[in-house]
C-alpha cells in the first residue's frame, strides 16, 4: 500500500467527498466560516473511541458555541457506524448517559480519507488509523495536528482549549503562554527594535508588563 505524505500545519485540508453517518460531505467547502475537529479512531466498537465519542458528543454544544463542528473518521462500514453509535446510546460512562452522537462520522474502508491526512501509520498498524487530530480554520487551512497511540484516549477539554488559544490569538495578534486558559494574561509579539523594547521595559502599567525585552504580557481583563 502506498501512503501519502501527511498535511502540515499552514497547509490547505486535502479535500475530499465522503458518505456519513449524517449523509454526504465535501470537505472542506461545507464547513467555510467554521472551525472544524477532523478527527480519526482505530475502529467501532472498541472502549477507548466510545468514551471519546460519548465525551465529543457531549460537548457538541459546547464546540457549537465557538463555531466549531465535529467530524469523525473511521475505515469501518456506514453501517458499523451506525451499529456503534446506536450502542452508544444505550450506555452510561462517568456522567454521561444516552449520548446521541449527532456530528457526522465518515465511511473510509478503502482508507483513501485517511491515507491523504497520514491517519494510517504502518509501525502502529496497516489497517487501523492512529489517534489523530485536525483543527481546521474557517479559511480551511490546517491549524494543529495532534497524534496520539491508539491505546490512548485523548483529552478533549485540551482540543477545545487549542481551538480557544488559536480564535484567541487570531483575534488580538498575541501568542498564548503555556497552560493559557481563557482570561489568563497572554504573551504580546516580541519587540521589533532595541527602542521597542527598551520602551516596553520602561513602561510596564496596569494593561502590560515584561519579564524581559523579549517576553511581555498583556493582562487580561477579568
């Protein structure tokens, strides 16, 4: 089998069309002005994608609010899909109970989808995808890729923190310090000449302040 080299970060999202559980998609022209999660798991029916799938389903409101939309992927048949996320429904985990899972989950049994996102990974496995994770922006240009084993579950609170980090940034030209959640201080560009930052050194006030030339901060307004 032969494999595509995996899409980077500041790359447009490969584009493909596709059935799903929610009928057909061209990805990523449906989701123009969103932020999209394009997100692959190894197959149904297995523990670790459940909670993950009953965690996103969840929280679909939640990345509704900060127009976000979810997309999964699997090599498994449509009809698996909806086998499984029928299941899911009838299951209860840590809260969560009678989980309907209403984002669209895309039929990749010939892994052309995920061959194109290097969602396959030989080392790990020749016919399961890995853990994988793309933030897409509204303009469609690839913004995080995230990989994880596939005996991992990941977190989505973190997905969700990233999307907030990126609309952030974006949004006020600033960059996100480690651990950032919303309403933290936030880390402003570095200074383009020794008078920029002599200036800034000089004149920390109640909106900036800087631990050195080369690292200054905005406060956030709480």
């Amino acid at each position: 089998m032969e494999y595509n080299k995996m899409p980077l970060i500041g790359d447009k999202a490969p584009e493909f069309t596709a059935v799903t559980t929610q009928g057909e998609i061209n990805f990523p022209k449906d989701y123009e002005g969103k932020w999209v999660i394009l997100f692959s798991h190894p197959a149904d029916f297995t523990p670790v994608c459940t909670t993950e799938f009953m965690t996103f389903g969840a929280m679909m409101d939640e990345f509704k609010a900060i127009n976000t939309e979810l997309v999964g992927l699997s090599v498994d048949s449509l009809y698996s899909h909806i086998a499984w996320l029928r299941r899911i429904q009838e299951l209860e985990w840590n809260d969560k109970k009678h989980i309907e899972v209403k984002f669209p989950l895309i039929e990749d049994i010939r892994m052309e989808i995920a061959n194109k996102y290097g969602m396959i990974q030989p080392n790990q496995s020749n016919t399961q995808a890995v853990r994988a994770v793309f933030i897409i922006d509204p303009k469609g240009i690839i913004r995080t890729i995230l990989y994880y084993p596939l005996s991992t579950g990941r977190n989505i609170d973190e997905i969700k923190r990233v999307i907030l980090a990126l609309q952030k940034a974006d949004k006020d030209n600033i960059a996100t310090p480690a651990n950032w959640r919303p309403g933290d201080d936030v880390i402003v560009p570095t200074a383009g000449s020794c008078g920029t930052a002599k200036e800034r050194m000089e004149s920390s006030n109640a909106d900036q302040y800087c631990l050195d030339w080369f690292m200054c901060f905005k406060r956030e307004k709480k």
